[in-house]
C-alpha cells in the first residue's frame, strides 16, 4: 500500500512540473525528460495517429492530449499474430 501511495506523489508531481515547464516555455505540446506532453485541443485526426495508426512501427506512440504514451492498437495486433505464428512454428 505504502509503495502504490509513494508512485502516486511521484507521478503527480511529475505531471505538475509538465505543466509548469509547459507553461514557462510556451510550449503546447513537446517532450519533458523525453516523456511527450501535448495541451493542445484533441482533435480525431491526432487521436487516430496515437491510436490506430497500421503505417506507425511504434507500439507506444505520443498521446492526442496530456502527458505519456498511447497504444498503437494495431501493432500490438500485428505483434500478436507474429508471436502465435511463432509459437505454430516451434510446436511442429
């Protein structure tokens, strides 16, 4: 329990000196210790490239809004599929 309290104090400071640091420079959107941060007004096109985007090789891409990481849905599929092609393969 201890330690679940301590990441949460860690995570929302980190998520506060974002927007501090995003405030201070003026900056909608960019990376904070190679962590990405966008305050820009999502819109679907920029939801779809951090969500479902086939042609991106990334399985984590930038998030449409706020700070982190989105999934790439479709490569974790594709990812998927290649690990049980793997797994056929090795059974026989």
């Amino acid at each position: 329990m201890k330690r679940s309290a301590s990441w949460k104090i860690i995570t929302a400071l980190f998520a506060a000196t974002t927007v501090v640091y995003a405030y201070r420079t003026k900056q909608s959107h960019g990376t904070f210790l190679g962590v990405p941060f966008d305050f820009r007004m999502p819109t679907w096109e920029r939801f779809k490239q951090s969500f479902w985007n086939p042609e991106d090789p990334r399985v984590f891409t930038p998030r449409p809004f706020g700070i982190g990481w989105g999934v790439n849905i479709p490569q974790v599929l594709k990812r998927v599929e290649a690990g049980k092609e793997d797994l056929r393969r090795l059974r026989q």
